[in-house]
C-alpha cells in the first residue's frame, strides 16, 4: 500500500529532530550548525537563499561547517551563486549537484570547479524559470532564506529587498519543506508582514547583518560621450518612434544614460507624458531626475537599492509601497511584468553575431542569465494590445499571414569594447564555453530572432524591417562600424538599407554628433543625483565623496 | 538643475582658460603646433602630448592683461615633466618682464612626473623659485583648484606660494597623495578608499575652513572667473612681516587643533555648528553656515 | 607604440576661421587631434601615434570614411592615442573639423 503523505511525516521527523536546537522557532545562533545538522537529510534539495542584492550569508557560512558525514550531496537551488561560500559547499563534498541562474562574482570559480568535475550542474536557467521550477520539478526540500526581521512567531518583514523570498517560501512551505530564517533582529512587532510566520519554521538572529550589495547604483561621472550619443539614439529613434510607454531598462552605464536624457533631451524633443511612463526595474538612483520631471507614473521593482530607501518611501504615488510606507519588491512577479505588461525590453551585452544572437558569455567565467532572458524576449502568450506593440507587429516582415504585435527587444552595445576588442564576431565565445564544460547549448542571453533593434554608436539596425537572414546580417554590418565583421560590408547593400529605413544614422534622426557630451546628462554627479532628491538619495560610502 | 552651469572639473584645461579669459583674448606661447613636446617619454614607451599637459600664455581678464598657464590632468595626472615644468618657469619669468596685473595657474597635478625623474624635481623646483621672484616683484599670483586630479606634492606646495587660492570643493590640495599616506602610515591612519575621509581632509571645502584657499566657489566656470578676478586685487607682499605672520598663524593651528583626529573635530573647534552637516551641503549654504565662525577664527 | 602615416587626396573646402586647433586629451580611451592649415598642393596628410599596435587597416577606414564626407584640402591631422575606439576617433575629427572652421566659440 503505498503511503501518500511521506513528505509531511518526513517534516514532522525532521522538527522533532530540531526541537532540541530551538526555542519555539527561536534559534541561538550558536546552535545554527547543529540545527542545519538536525533538519537537512543526505541529497536534499536545498535553497540557499542568494538572491541579485540580499544574501542569507550567515546560514551560507553555517552550512559550510556542518559535519559532512551526516550532511552531504545536498542539490543545490538557488537563484545568485554570490559569496565563495556557495562554491565551498561543493569543494567540501556538502553539495554535489546545482541549478542555479546567475553566478557572475563567482563565475571564475565555477569554470574552474566544472573542469576539475568538482560539480555537477543540472542546468542554467533564468530567474523565472528557476523559480517556475521550484513549483515543478525542482521543489526545495529545505530553503535558507533572509529576511530584514522577525517576531516570536516566524512572522518576517523582508521590507523594501523582498526580491526572491515570497517565490522561495511558498514552494517550500506548500510542499512540507522546512523554512530556516536568518534576520538581522528579533522584534515585538514587524512594520509589516511580508511572509506569514505559518509559512517559517525556524529563525536565527545573525550576528552581523545581511550582505546586500547595491549592483544598480552607476555614478553618472562614468558615462561617457558615446553612451550619451547612443542614449540619444534609443529616445529618439525607438522610444519617441513607437510611443514606448511601458518599458524595463536593464543595469548598465547605457541605460543609466537614457534615463538622464529624459528630463533634458526628451523634454527638449517634447516627449514628456508621451514615453516612459510605466516600468519595470529597480530603483535606479539615475532615475530619480525623471521621475522629479514628471516622466513616471510608476515603477515596480525586482529589488531595492541600497540608499533608495528613504527616496522610495517618499514616493509612494511611483513605487509600490506597503502600509508601513516602504518599498516592497518581487523578483518573480517584476519579471512577469517585465515580460507581459511591457512593450520594451533594453539591454546591453558583449558579443552579437550575424544573427543578432548576444550573449556575455566569455571562455574562463560560466556567468549565468539573470532574468534579462525573461524580458529581453519577444512575449509569445501576450493578447492585449498596444500602439508600440501593433507598430512593431506591423512591421515584422518575416510575420506569418496572421497579424500579430511584437515586443520591442532592444540590443545596445558600442561596435568595440575595452582594449579595442570588438562586440561583433562571426561566432561567439558561447559556442566554446558550450564545447569546453558540456553545456547542451550554446549560453545564449539574447536570441536574434527575438531581437527586434541593435543600436550602436553608428546607429541603429531595425530587424524586423528584415526580409531574410542575408539582409539581417547586413543589417547587423551596417552598425558594427569598424569591427572585421562590419568591415565586411557590402557597402551597396548597406546604403540601400539605409534608404528603407532598415538602418537609420544619426543625421537620419536629426541628431548631430557633437551634441552628445556629458552636458546633456541630467545630473553628472553623485551628488547631483542626491539634490535632484532633495537629500533623499543616500549613496552608499564607496559612491560618495562626502 | 544644471542649466546654467558650465563645469569646471569636466572642462578640458583648454576650456577652462578659454573661459576663465575674455573671448579670443588667448594668445598661447609654445602651443600644440609647436610641438614642444617630452623628450623622455619616448624612451619609456609612452605617449605624449604636444603641448606636454599644459598651456600658457598671454590673455585679458575684463579687459586687464593677465598671463596664465592650465595643467591638462588627463595626460599623467597633470604631472610636471622637463618641458611642462619649463614652460610654466618660462611664464613667470616673463611675467616678471611684462608685469601683467596678474598671473592665474589653473593647477591640477600629482606633483613630479615620476617617469622624468630628476628632470622633473628640477622642474618644480625652478617653478618654485620663478615664482617666489614674482611675489617679491608685488606680481599677484592667483591659483585655481577645481579639477578631478587635485594639487599634489611640488604643486601643492607651489598653490600655497601663491598670494591666493580658489577652490571648489571638488578641489583637492595636499602633499603627499592619499594612497602615499595610506602606504606609509597604515591604512588604520588614513584610508584613502574612504572617499569622505580623503575629501574631508584635503578637500576644497577644509581647505578653505584652515583658511589657506581665500575662496570656496561653486563647480562653475564664471565663480571661478569671477573669484581670481576678484583675488587679483589682493596681492600679499611677500616680506618678512608676512612670513612671520604665517609662521605664527601655523603656529596656532597646531596649538589649537593639533590634537584633532579628524578634519570635522576641527570645524567642531572653528565653532561650525552641525559640523557632520558641511560636506554635503552645496557652496552658498556652506559658506552661510560657516560665515560667524569665519569672522570669529580670522588671523 | 606605433607610428602611422597617411596621405589623402584633398577636396576643395571653404576658408577655416583658424589657421590650427586642437581637440581631445591624451588620456585613457581617449586621443588628441591637432589639425593644421598647412601647404600640401592640395591633398592631406595624417600622422598618428598610438599605444596600440596592429590596428593600422582600421585608422585607414575611419580616415577614408572621415575624408569622404568631409571636404579638406591641405589640412596636416596629427594623433596622440591612447586606445581611442573609432567611435571616438570620428568624434574628435568632427569636433576638430568644426573649430577650424567656424572657430572656436
């Protein structure tokens, strides 16, 4: 006969096993090893909570030191492989297998350890994808998350960096996981309940607060002409173009240009009220201006960013806030959004090929996807319409008899990078890193017939406007500037493009080059970001001067 | 919010003189085309520029001859080499001809170009005494610090030979470098990755507070403009009742600071009320707020 | 380093308010172009020095794309580089270009 609440009288076996270690659903600190000890089984699949920003360091430097005879070839989840401990767990035989998303500070490492066959990894996989899974086939046992505070009864309040912990707990909790909390206090009452205390069985108080890193901060001093003349390029001939309204900007010196051109040049081009207004993205401080001008009605967020604490709170008509006035943020839903409710996705990256495939792919790092996959993709399951949307439909010349809209997915990259090395090649590093570690496919982020735009600092190449894969690659040509890919043009058949509007040069937009300088930028210092604020803005110490 | 505002720290040295000086006044001695350029450099491999990191030459401020020479901090970090050095010595002396109403040094430099040497030592050195002739002429000499590079070592102590220094609080001025400081004395002392720490300490803003720049402008070419037109009118004379003057005035600042841990214990001491407060706050609050104690700590 | 030289047939172009100018700064990722006014019987001639070696096929393109859209006629371009991309390059030229001819402001 078979028994079919196994895992609920597993989960009942393991609290007895933790009772010992806790107080009510207290832990010591003190005790975290020897509870971690208690709970975990051999090959348990466990969530280890490394989110984009926040890190549950505290439980990953404990589990390091659990006794690998009772605890060991644990399967790893989780979304961001951050801290060298996440890797330790694997040299010291505690885990064996990982599915993960993103690992770029520990990408290095993770190459190395794949080639030493130190790991076994199932697969690489989005954010969204990763979390989907965790509903599917790939449901934690036991997650390590973080969380900002707790009370006595498990409630947490992961206030404005709520980022993955909602999509982790309520696979694990639904499913008689175990739910281990590290928090940096213990309090009588939360300002408000983020994650229900019925949903987490143990809490720890860790001894130093949580690691968050602030990835989304850019100091606009770094951007340079170019990036402002691209900037120029995107507002002008695809923002204004299509009536873009609903976008998600991607991190990165290139997107943090256009969202300081809007309160200067799109203001000056009359765009006001006309673009951006809705988006998907973290509070970048480099939008602040924006928003002051009056471009944006409202931001949802995957994160926070740390020092946006206080400007987010004070913007409640922009940011979705709770009840106790902070930020609350959702990496799962924010990436559905990005993905549904938006007519553009913009991001930069490090390679395209002919196919207008991009990836940040390089030989010695096995880096990940994030979430731009999720967004930076065309939204085949999308019904509602929208102007930006129908208009990038109507132009899709490869589109089948039956009219469909398309999702604006926006590749933005300078024809060549640091030390001269070129963005465009024939055939990317991605299909050697697949080679070298055995990957199934090539680890592409982008793919070219998701790609709707490139632009570079020559201009920008329209795909969609394609008929063929000859004329998209010499669409692509056409922008790789000087690269050996783009010195490879067919010169005649570049200038026809640009005749249908298949490639559109600055001048072709109006724009004169020697107008992209830094003065155009909203604000070119820290601390004009922190005045635009009105002193809201708290950079964090490694971007001040004061 | 910036509309108005031309930059200082972002203007290339060529901007700044152009417009720091009245329109088309510039008349530039030994310039690009001349190609004046390091001898040394070359030999090491590395690139120069044709006018070696810095211009001089001959203009008008509202209509008043003036010389002046802008160091280029992007080329070396604004360091003096053999020929750069010469060519700021080769101004002053000529200011001692002409007897311009002034001379204005935009500053932005390291100090000594290491890769030149002694050349270099030489360099700064003969700057040093050119400029100190000048002084003795009654030649004002105003210099101006406002660039990303700061005013280090030999400058650093040229900028304080001068009879007056602007600053903006981007500016910094000092000797020796940050990360020197943190090499010699541990970075328990000074950690030169703390932004704050190194602004507090060697920033325009302290600067000004100590009393060694006469003034704290904002990150704008017209202030800074307007400040040398202004400090050209105050020539110290460079004789001993001034020198024993700034001998007693050092003097007193280790007396009544000497024991100060940090540049804001010394505001707190100056009588600044909030001094936490001062380095965020813009120039025109800064100055309001620091004024009463200003006037109270005047030598 | 390495040291480049290139001539170019010149086109005839209006009087430049200057005789020379300078633009850029020989900095990282950055370049410095002093173009001259200077007798050449017509053509144009360019010098460039740059830290980076072996990418003289891509200074000959962005020259060539530069003279075919710009008019000049004896004009001396001389480059101090350091690691400039081409987008950058192109800036600097059309940046020198228009002080020479209009002046600069």
């Amino acid at each position: 006969m078979r028994q079919w609440d196994t895992l609920a009288a597993n989960r009942r076996a393991r609290l007895a096993r933790g009772q010992a270690m806790s107080s009510g659903k207290i832990v010591d600190p003190a005790m975290i090893t020897a509870l971690l000890e208690a709970v975990i089984e051999p090959g348990d699949r466990v969530c280890l909570e490394g989110d984009n920003q926040k890190q549950a360091d505290f439980l990953a430097r404990s589990l390091t030191r659990v006794d690998v005879t009772r605890v060991h070839d644990l399967h790893m989840v989780q979304s961001v492989l951050a801290m060298p401990e996440h890797l330790e767990l694997f040299e010291r035989g505690i885990a064996r297998r990982l599915d993960f998303s993103f690992s770029g500070p520990q990408g290095a490492r993770l190459a190395r350890l794949v080639r030493a066959g130190g790991i076994e990894i199932g697969a690489i996989h989005t954010y969204l994808e990763l979390f989907s899974r965790y509903f599917i086939d790939l449901t934690p046992r036991v997650s390590l998350i973080v969380a900002s505070s707790a009370d006595r009864a498990g409630n947490l309040y992961t206030g404005p960096n709520t980022e993955d912990t909602p999509a982790i707990v309520e696979a694990t909790a639904f499913k008689n996981g175990i739910v281990i909390a590290q928090v940096n206090t213990l309090a009588e009452s939360l300002p408000r309940v983020d994650i229900p205390g019925d949903w987490v069985d143990y809490v720890v108080v860790s001894p130093t607060p949580h690691i968050i890193e602030p990835l989304f901060t850019r100091d606009p001093a770094q951007i340079s002409e170019i990036q402002v003349l691209m900037a120029m390029l995107v507002i002008r001939g695809i923002y204004a173009e299509y009536g873009v309204n609903r976008l998600n900007h991607g991190i990165g010196f290139d997107t943090a240009a256009i969202e300081l051109l809007l309160p200067t040049y799109g203001e000056r081009l009359g765009l006001k009220g006309k673009i951006c207004r809705y988006w998907a993205m973290n509070p970048h401080p480099t939008i602040i201006p924006a928003i002051e001008s009056g471009f944006v009605e409202s931001i949802y967020s995957f994160g926070s960013e740390l020092g946006m604490e206080a400007y987010t709170a004070a913007r409640s008509d922009i940011f979705f806030t709770g009840p106790d006035g902070s930020l609350r943020s959702n990496r799962a839903f924010c990436q559905a959004a990005g993905h549904y409710a938006c007519d553009l996705f913009i991001g930069s990256t490090l390679q395209v090929d002919l196919e207008g495939n991009s990836s940040t792919a390089t030989l010695d790092r096995i880096t990940g996807f994030g979430g731009a996959p999720n967004m930076g993709a065309d939204a085949r399951g999308r019904r509602h319409a929208s102007g930006a949307w129908l208009k990038a439909g109507h132009e899709d010349a490869g589109a089948s008899r039956m009219p469909r809209g398309r999702k604006l997915v926006v590749q933005m990259v300078e024809t060549f990078r640091e030390r001269m090395q070129p963005a465009f090649v024939e055939r990317l590093d991605a299909w050697h890193l697949m080679e070298e570690t055995g990957m199934a496919l090539p680890p592409v982020m982008i793919y070219g017939d998701d790609v709707t735009h490139i632009v570079t600092e020559e201009g920008i190449a329209n795909l969609l406007l394609c008929h063929d894969a000859e004329e998209r690659a010499e669409a692509i040509r056409g922008v790789a500037g000087y690269t050996p890919v783009g010195l490879a043009r067919n010169s005649r058949a570049v200038e026809n493009l640009r005749d249908r509007g298949v490639i559109r040069r600055p001048e072709d937009l109006g724009i004169d080059v020697r107008e992209a300088g830094r003065d155009l930028l909203a604000a070119r210092t820290m601390k004009d970001l922190v005045h635009w604020s009105g002193g809201l803005y708290n950079p964090p110490r490694r971007f001040r001067n004061w | 919010m910036n509309a108005a505002r031309h930059s200082y720290y972002e203007a290339t040295a060529r901007q700044r003189l152009a417009a720091l000086l009245d329109a088309g006044s510039l008349h530039e001695f030994l310039g690009p085309a001349a190609r004046v350029t390091s001898p040394h450099l070359p030999v090491l491999g590395l690139p120069v520029a044709f006018d070696d990191g810095v211009i001089v030459g001959r203009g008008r401020l509202e209509g008043q001859p003036v010389l002046a020479a802008a160091q280029e901090g992007g080329f070396l970090g604004g360091a003096v080499g053999e020929v750069h050095g010469a060519k700021i010595t080769g101004l002053l002396e000529r200011a001692l001809e002409e007897k311009p109403q002034g001379v204005l040094l935009l500053l932005e430099s390291g100090g000594v170009r290491l890769h030149e040497a002694n050349a270099g030592l030489i360099a700064v050195s003969e700057i040093l005494r050119a400029l100190l002739a000048l002084r003795a002429a009654g030649i004002p000499v105003v210099a101006l610090i406002g660039g990303a590079y700061g005013c280090f070592g030999g400058m650093g102590i040229v900028a304080c030979c001068c009879d007056a220094i602007v600053m903006s609080e981007n500016g910094r001025l000092g000797l020796s470098g940050p990360e020197v400081i943190e090499t010699v004395a541990g970075v328990e002392e000074f950690d030169s990755r703390d932004r704050a720490l190194v602004w507090r300490t060697v920033g325009g803003k302290h600067r000004y507070l100590l009393g060694e720049a006469q003034r704290l402008v904002a990150d704008d070419l017209a202030e800074f403009r307007a400040a040398a037109r202004e400090l050209l009118r105050a020539v110290r004379p460079l004789d001993l009742a001034t020198l024993e003057a700034e001998q007693a005035c050092l003097a007193e600042r280790i007396a009544r600071y000497g024991d100060c841990a940090d540049a804001q214990d010394v505001w707190a001491r100056l009588g600044v009320q909030q001094p936490e407060r001062l380095p965020l706050l813009d120039e025109e609050e800064f100055l309001q707020t620091v004024a009463p104690a200003m006037v109270r700590n005047k030598p | 380093m390495e040291h480049l030289e290139f001539d170019f047939p010149g086109r005839p172009m209006p009087v430049p308010a200057r005789a020379q100018v300078i633009v850029g700064v020989v900095s990282s990722g950055n370049l410095e172009v002093l173009m001259e006014k200077v007798s050449l019987n017509g053509s144009c001639h360019v010098n460039v020095d740059t830290v980076i070696t072996g990418f003289g096929r891509i200074w000959q393109a962005v020259l060539s794309d530069f003279f075919a859209r710009h008019a000049l006629s004896d004009v001396r371009i001389s480059i101090n580089d350091v690691g400039a991309t081409p987008a950058v390059v192109g800036l600097r030229l059309v940046q020198a270009l228009e002080d020479l001819q209009r002046g600069v402001s």
